[in-house]
C-alpha cells in the first residue's frame, strides 16, 4: 500500500492507482527499450550496477527537455504534506505530457 499522503492526493485526483513494487534485474534492464528514474541518484545507482546497458537509463526529465538544466529530479515527496505531493504530480504530468511527445515525434 502506498503512502497516506500520496493515496489522499490521487483520490483527490480521481486517479485510480495499483501499486506494486518490482526489483530492478539484469533481465529487466535488458528486456527495456528505455529505462526511466525520477532521479539521478536512481539513474547513477542503475548504470553503475548495468554499465553495459547504461545508454538506454536516464531521468525522465533528462529523456525529455531540451535543455541542459541541472536540475532533472522530479521531487520526491516522500514525508512530505499533501501540498508536496500535489507539486510532484503536476510536475509528473508535465513529464508525461513531454514524453509523449517526444515518443511520438520519434515514432515510437
């Protein structure tokens, strides 16, 4: 089950929600076209681990703007109040929407 916080901000939302954790494996890494994190650290921690496979593993906001911000973290608002975890889904929103454009300008 996920975080109160977190639960209260996607029925707020009306977003329906399954959450299931999966550890990341050599097989999964492998298997992926794209591997996507929310943050650096996520991303360094999973190139270290899967250097072959390191070309394919960014952070979303890497993967997605065009520019060279140093800033590529979508905000973890674990521990945080509900107004934090509204400011990471609209910032996930935002990421997705880029995303997908971005996946279809490509073709995918």
């Amino acid at each position: 089950m996920g975080n109160d916080n977190a639960i209260h901000v996607l029925q707020e939302e009306n977003i329906h929600f399954h959450h299931e954790s999966q550890l990341v494996t050599e097989n999964l890494i492998s298997w992926a076209d794209l591997v996507l994190t929310m943050t650096r650290q996520h991303k360094d921690t999973l190139t270290a681990q899967y250097e072959a496979e390191s070309e394919k593993i960014f952070t979303l906001k890497e993967y997605t703007s065009s520019s060279q911000s140093d800033w590529l973290d979508i905000i973890d608002p674990f521990g945080g109040d509900i107004p934090t975890y509204h400011d990471t889904l609209n910032e996930l929103r935002e990421s997705m929407i880029d995303l997908k454009r971005k996946l279809e300008k490509e073709g995918k």
